[in-house]
C-alpha cells in the first residue's frame, strides 16, 4: 500500500494523478518500480514499446525453461484513482518478495509485467502495450497523433523504445504457463456480497453504436402535440427500452452514455436527437442479440412516431473466457486463504485481453470501496490487498505443484 | 408583397435576413415604411424607444378623438422568414391605403404602429418595443446589455431615442378603441384546415422550468443494472411524461427543447441531467395545473428511481384573451369576405400582449407553408394575404358603423 502512494506521486499534473504512456511521469513510476524489481531478485528489461519486465528466475533454467506472468498496468487515466493498474503490478511484486524472501524458486519462471499503455488516454489505441507485447498490435496504431500531433512511433522513439522492432517484439512463448492479473474490480458487486476478492469467470464483448432520430423542429408554442415528430421523445422511448432490455437478460449491460438535441433552444421542438449506446455480455451471441433487438425496437419507435432512424456500429471487441483450468488453481487458492469462492464478470476491458491470444488468461479482482474507479476516490483495503497477496502465494505454489513432472 | 421583399432587402446580414433592434437596417426598414405610410395619407413620428407610428387622421379631428390601432414590429429574429412581423405593418398600411384611396376618413384616427423590438434577439427582453409604448416597460430593462456589452439605454439614444421620456411616454389612450394585430400564424393549424386566415382567440400563457435530475455516474461495463441510479433513464421517463399530459388536456403544449447529460461520456452512465420545459395553455389555471402535474410526476419518478430532482422555474407570462368584442367584429369581417370563421390558439406571444394591458386586443392569423416561422423558408401566398387586406377593410366600416354615435 505505501508502494501505491509512491507510485501517485509520480504524475504529470500537480494535485492529480494522470500518468500517459511516455512521459516523464511514467518513467518515473517504472524507475521506482524497475528498483523494487531488482530488490525481489528480478532481472529488469524494457521491451521495444517501454513495458518494463521483471524476471525472476527458474529453479532450472534453460532454453525451455517455462514462464508464468503476473502484471496489470502503469499508465492511468486523467485524475485517476491510485489503484487501476498499479495495484496488480504491486500484488505480482509482492508475491515474487515472498519467494525471494523464502529463498524459493519454482520450476518455472515467474515475469513480472508492468505495461506501459492500457488505458489509451494519450493516443485513444486499445491496450497499446499488452497488444506491442504479445505482438498483436496494428501497425496503423503507430501513426496515432497525440493532442499535440505527436505519433505513437515518435512516443516509442522519445522513450528509447524501437517501433521498428515491434512485429519482431512478441517474445517466444513457446512454454507460457499462463498470464494472471490482480486488478480492483472497478464494480460494486465485490462489495455487495461483501467478500474481498472475486475470480473473473470472462471479459465481456462490447458493442458501441451512434443511434441518431430525426424528426421535426418546430415552435414549441405553435404545433400541435398531434403534429409534432419530436426526436427527443422517440429518443427517450429508445433510452427507456435500452434499459428495460439490458434488465430483462441477466448479466447485459447496456448505457446510453451522451445525448445530444438539435436545435437545443428551450421553445424549439427537437428536429434531431443524437445518442451513444453501450451495450456489454460476456457471451457474444448473447450480445449480438440484445444489438439486433435494440435496432429493432428503434426502428419500430421511429416507424410509429413517423421520425427517421439509423443506428451506426463505431465498434465492437469479443468478450474474452478466462482459462477453466487456471481459474480453477486460482480459485483453489482462494479457498486456501479462507475465502469463499465469488466469480464474476469483468465489464471493463484489461490487458488481460490481449494477453488472451497468446496464452490461458486469469484474473483476481479486488473489492473497492463504492464501486468507484477513474476517480481520486478509487480505494481498497489494506486486508483485502493482504488476502489478494496471499492468494498469490498459494496460486505460485499451486502452479509449480501442477508443474512438477509426474513421478 | 412587393414590399415585404423591399423591406427584407434591409438586413444586418449579407445573404440573410437579421434585423435587430437600433440597427442601421431596421432605421432603413423604418424609412421605406415611413415614405409608404406618408404616401397613404398618415401623419408620421417616432416615439421615444424609436417605435415608428403613422396616423390616418379622423373625419373630425379634436381633442378627444378616438383611436383605433393597427400594427405589428419590424424587427427580426436571425436568419429570419421576411413576414413575421412586417406582413402585420404593411396589411395595416394597405387598409389605410385602402381608405385613402376612397379619400374616406373614419369616426376615428387609424394609427398605424411598427413596433421596434418584438422579438428581443439583441437584449432578450420581452416585447421592449410594445412595452414602452404603453409605459409598462420595467425601467430595469434599460440596463439589459448586448453582446458587445451596449446597454438598452445607449442603443435607444444611438436611434435619437430618449430613454429618461420612456416613463412619460405613455400616450394618453383615452379613448383607444383597440388594437389590431394581424400576423403569419407560425403553426400548421390554419394549412391543416385549409382556410387562409383565422381568428385569434387567445394567445397562451407560458411555464418555464429547468428540469435537473441527479443520479450516480458509474463505469458502463461494471456497474450492473439493479445497482444504477441513471439520471439520464429518469430524465427519459420524465421526458414521456411531459409529452402524455399535454396530449392528454386539449390545447396543452408541452416541450423538452434541450437536454444534456453529465459526465456525457459513452462508457458512463449518467450521473446528472439537466432539461427545460415549456408549458403553454391558453387558460392560466389549467397550465398551472399541468406544471404541479409535472413537477409531482418528476418526484414520483425520482423517488422510485432513488435519484435527486429539482424542478426550478425560471419565467412564466399569464395568457391573454382576445377581446371577445373586438374579435366579435373582427369574425364578421372574415365572413364578410365569405371565408369561414376558425378560431385559433396563438402558442408564441405577440406585441398584443403587451397592448391588452392597455386596450381590448384582436389578432388575425395569415395561414404559412408548413406552418414554419423564424426561418427563410418562412413563406405566406398573396392569395391569402390579399383575403387579410380585404379582411381589414371590412374590420375598418364596421368599426366606424359600431362607433358611430347612436341616433
């Protein structure tokens, strides 16, 4: 926990914590964290991209030796909380300490990740480091310009990193055990089952679509209820079955996050209303479904209030299955600690998704106060990150239990 | 019609029409009717807030001559349809002409008024023009400043006006006999019916609220469905509430013409939103009724939401009626021409308001394409607007049959 603290006094901003991919702030962070590393017995390099990588060695190693990784992110949000990301790095370093400290190496490998861009809030790229790392990043994505027209090439390059060298980045994960990744739940149902931690069962697939209704303007004193084609009501009709359809189907998701009317004058009846639809499940038939439905039921309000409809996808990403079989040893170790067993779904993204197409997946989630995250108020407990901790450890020997040759 | 186009040739705008109050284009527009009110025989002058008023003078003149006032404004809103307003001040004048052409004079003056500040587009005050003529102008408006920071009083002086004579300027309407407004009617009534003009029978009071409902922002993905408190899902309820109670009462209308959300991003469900609301009815009480109905829907869905919402009104005007006298005469002139009489509602406020603190008011609506107003396309046919000169004619005999003494 006073890891965190230092890690948030590493910031671009006085009086926030806001820490974007190459900045002097995040290499501040990696710095500190680069330190606490090599204190655990870990060998530190940065990959071409600037991910910071701790390595802490096999009991035999050797050109097979196999590797498990544990990390989250170092980079945040603008006026972030202290605990997105950097707690997963943490927890990863902690429980490599106790192996040091014990003075125990396990028959594989134990890396340690601290990636450099997940949230995207320079250059608006999904998990710009996790994809570098594993080698699934477009190369289009080196031509984001930042706010000040800065490309991502030129951020890699100011950060002594290589864009050149990342097709050629992905590391050979001939024998990658798995990727694990603590991370605060940035949700209330930890909380509400008032349990410290909880085991992710999948990352849910998002869709996101512009739905715009237009209708009529018109004098707001003059026409007509019965002649008016007003595109805020059938927008609010469309909001209220967004919402009812989400309800309807366990573990949808579904948000109309911003909206918008045109003309926008208090005694002008609304000629068009522009809104963002978010819609989220774990199983991406499920998904799909809800959308189609959705776009349905928008052209059947817009039909019968006579106004025009057009829905427009602006993307979508799959939902992502953590592995059965590593979920299953960090449940067990979960047991372990006491702790009964909650799974649940992540509905924000992590670098865990872009991990998944290199090797089995896993995630802990950790309680936060209020649900709350993205936000100075982001908080957790010093016991629930003790038991997250803890977890840790018997997860590791678990492992090099599983890992052990059969006699 | 010829003259309408003269008088939209004078705008601030190149390529559009905008014609604010003590502009060089409304003291053009000014002196174009000026010459054409002169040409019809009327004495002319400016009162001290720049109205321009002709007068067709009595058969009789004398101390205690009565009046009878016709009229309309000369201002713009921007970007304006060239009737609105004008189409009022050149029927007038073509009545008068109509007289002058007879050489017939009237048991009473005919004073034409062009009104120079209906629409308040420069200092957003409510009928300044009308109002200082009938000295019911809250001298507070004097300070209201423009967005170059000019006051009222500045601009009034910088037209020869004089604003320390507004108080006194109150003519002495002793024996006013009413005042006459005719007008593009804004809305789609008249063009539904298929008649070309119609008879006012009030024009509405309205309600101004904003509207604020306050939830709890959270992450779109983590923040399940029963745990939401979306302030954007209670403002859609309220948003459908609004428009079922005004189809539910007869000539209720009721508006949401703007919206926003808060924190407005797509992967956040809204934590605040804010709306305004226009109510108008003709009948004072019954739109009083509608706003309490609202106000106490907007809790109700509030409460069951577990939201905040505060309701705030910010203006209200009482409605007028049409003087049923005056409008009696003014129906037999439309018979007369052989159309027949349709009584409507006018849902956006005139110059007449402020007249009927003064003197029994009458309006005639002229039927406009599409019922559009406040914009280029605004358009009227000289078919219909030659029905609303002979109209006047009519009004005018039968005015001077009623006021002739009885025998």
């Amino acid at each position: 926990m006073e890891r965190c603290d230092v890690l948030a006094g590493h910031s671009e901003e006085p009086g926030r914590l806001t820490r974007r991919y190459g900045t002097p702030a995040l290499r501040a962070a990696q710095e500190v964290t680069a330190g606490w590393m090599r204190g655990a017995g870990m060998a530190v390099h940065r990959d071409p991209i600037g991910n910071l990588i701790g390595r802490y060695p096999a009991s035999t190693e050797g050109r097979e030796t196999p590797a498990l990784l544990l990390g989250s992110h170092l980079d945040t949000v603008r006026d972030a909380g202290q605990y997105d990301g950097a707690l997963g790095v943490l927890v990863a370093l902690a429980a490599v300490q106790g192996l040091r400290d014990g003075d125990e190496h396990l028959p594989f490998a134990v890396d340690v990740v601290a990636f450099a861009d997940e949230e995207g809030l320079r250059f608006h790229g999904a998990y710009l480091g996790s994809r570098a790392f594993t080698g699934t990043l477009d190369p289009a994505a080196l031509s984001l310009r930042d706010v000040d027209g800065i490309t991502f090439a030129e951020a890699i390059r100011s950060v002594d990193g290589d864009p050149d060298a990342l097709p050629a980045a992905r590391v050979d994960f001939s024998d990658l055990l798995g990727y694990v990744e603590t991370h605060i739940e940035q949700g209330p149902v930890l909380e509400a089952l008032a349990v410290p931690i909880g085991v992710v069962s999948a990352i849910a697939g998002q869709s996101r679509l512009d739905v715009r209704f237009g209708g009529e303007a018109g004098h707001a004193g003059t026409v007509p209820m019965t002649r008016r084609r007003d595109a805020l009501c059938a927008a609010a009709e469309f909001v209220l079955t967004v919402e009812a359809a989400a309800r309807e189907r366990a573990g949808v998701v579904a948000t109309v996050g911003q909206i918008t009317v045109e003309p926008g004058a208090r005694n002008v009846v609304p000629g068009t209303a522009a809104l963002t639809l978010d819609v989220r499940h774990e199983d991406d038939a499920v998904r799909d479904a809800v959308v189609r439905h959705l776009e349905l039921r928008a052209r059947e309000i817009a039909d019968r209030r006579d106004v025009e409809v057009a829905c427009r996808p602006v993307g979508a990403s799959n939902g992502v299955r953590c592995d059965p079989d590593l979920s299953a040893v960090l449940a067990r170790a979960v047991e372990a600690v006491g702790c009964p067993v909650r799974r649940l779904l992540s509905g924000a993204g992590h670098d865990a998704v872009a991990l998944a197409a290199l090797a089995p997946v896993a995630m802990l989630f950790v309680r936060c106060a209020g649900g709350i995250s993205h936000h100075p108020a982001e908080s957790v407990s010093v016991e629930d990150v003790s038991v997250a901790i803890e977890v840790m450890d018997h997860f590791l020997v678990a492992m090099a239990h599983r890992s052990l040759p059969v006699a």
